[in-house]
C-alpha cells in the first residue's frame, strides 16, 4: 500500500497538497475508495480517499497504529564524507535498515572537503533519498541528514548516548563486549576512504567512545556502516 508522511495527524481528515497529492492522482492513479497509509510521528494510519483533485487529496484517517519497522533503539551514524556520490548509497541503505539519524563528518583523512555553501545544496537531495527509501521500507518516521560538523563536534554528540561506538580497523571491542542489546540510543562514527588517524581516536577515546573491531577483513567505507547497523539491529532483535 502507498505510505506517505505528513507532520501530524489532527482529528479524522488529512488533506494533502503540492507533489504528494499530485502523485496520489496523476502518478498513481488513485481515486475515491482507495487506500494509502500515512505515517506521522512513527504511527501509521489506514486512510480513504474521500475526495480528490488534481492538487489536493482529502482522506478519512483511521485508529493510528505503532509502526512496527520502527526500530526500539536511536542509532545515529556519524560518517565521515566519503568521495564521488558513496554518501547517497550509504543514507539509502542505513535509513533502510533502521537508523534515526545520519550526520557527516568531517575528519582528517576525508578526501572530499565540501564547504558549508556546496554541501547544504547536497543536503536537499540527500533528505530526498531518505525520503524514499523510508516510504521503501516502510519506516514510521523520516530519519535526518543533517549538515556536516567537524570530528570534536560529533565526538561531543556521541558522548552523550549510552553506547558511543567509533569503527577501527586496528582493533578495539567486539560487537558482542558492547551489551548493545540493554542500550537505548547508540551512535556509530564510520570514517572515509583512508579511516581514521590515531590521533582521531585517541581524542574519541577522551569522549568516551570506544574502538569497535569488525575482524581482519578491511570492509569499504561505504560497507562498514551498514555491517555494523546490521549487527547492532540484530543484536538489539530489531532485525
């Protein structure tokens, strides 16, 4: 069924406009008696069209529901800026498996090196795939690409979560010495191409986040989140 997110739901009529209502009625073809479900806050609701225009569509929004692909535990991805258009996969596939919130970083290491005014026009598009991919997998909520911060900002971020994760090819704990599965919120920082320095992660062991090894095998930037949020969904028994 169409899924489709809006900022809330008031009483028992949603009325949609601008590109959303367009795609209802020229896209998709829908007409009065038809089905969508709308997501608000990470609840669903079970709609009818009872009205529909080129521009607008007017439903009968039903009980919500809890979205049950919403994951019980926040985990944010804190990744640092990959080259060419990585990131882009990257949010596909981390907001389909699960996580709340993606923040690029920047760190040493990071061959590309956007500024402020190049990486916001990247944004638009970046929240647009995060976008689809949550109507994809069918998530109750819209997770947040959020402009980049530099790597002190994020450690300072992560310390306040109760499981602070940095990714070291070098070493560090097991996924299984994290008690990830008694956590609420978890944060998971990811470098670039040429991972992190040392220096980097000493200063993120000042802030309390802990190494994370993922074994021998030296997984691509753009491979390792998504190893390691499959592995915290699983352990947490959201996956």
């Amino acid at each position: 069924m169409p899924r489709f997110f809006v900022d809330e739901v008031l009483g028992k009529e949603v009325i949609m406009t601008g590109d959303d209502a367009r795609h209802i009625g020229r896209s998709l073809r829908m007409k009065i008696g038809d089905e969508i479900i709308i997501c608000a806050r990470g609840m669903d609701y079970s709609c009818e069209i009872i009205n529909i225009s080129s521009d607008m569509v007017i439903l009968k929004a039903g009980d919500p529901q809890i979205c049950l692909a919403e994951p019980n535990i926040s985990l944010t991805l804190y990744q640092a800026i990959p080259k060419n258009d990585k990131m882009e996969s990257i949010i596909q596939k981390s907001v389909e498996l699960g996580v709340s919130r993606i923040v690029p970083v920047l760190t040493n290491r990071c061959v590309s090196r956007p500024s402020e005014k190049d990486f916001a026009k990247k944004l638009v598009r970046y929240n647009k795939i995060s976008l689809e991919a949550s109507k994809q997998s069918g998530r109750g909520i819209i997770p947040e690409v959020t402009p980049f911060v530099k790597l002190e900002e994020a450690l300072k971020e992560m310390a306040k979560v109760d499981c602070p994760l940095v990714l070291y090819e070098k070493g560090g704990i097991r996924f299984t010495e994290t008690n990830v599965e008694k956590v609420e919120s978890m944060a998971i920082l990811v470098g670039s191409e040429g991972g992190f320095e040392e220096s980097e992660i000493t200063l993120a062991k000042s802030y309390g986040v802990q190494p994370l090894w993922l074994g021998h095998r030296i997984l691509r930037c753009e491979t390792a989140p998504l190893a390691a949020i499959s592995i915290a969904m699983l352990l947490t028994k959201n996956l």
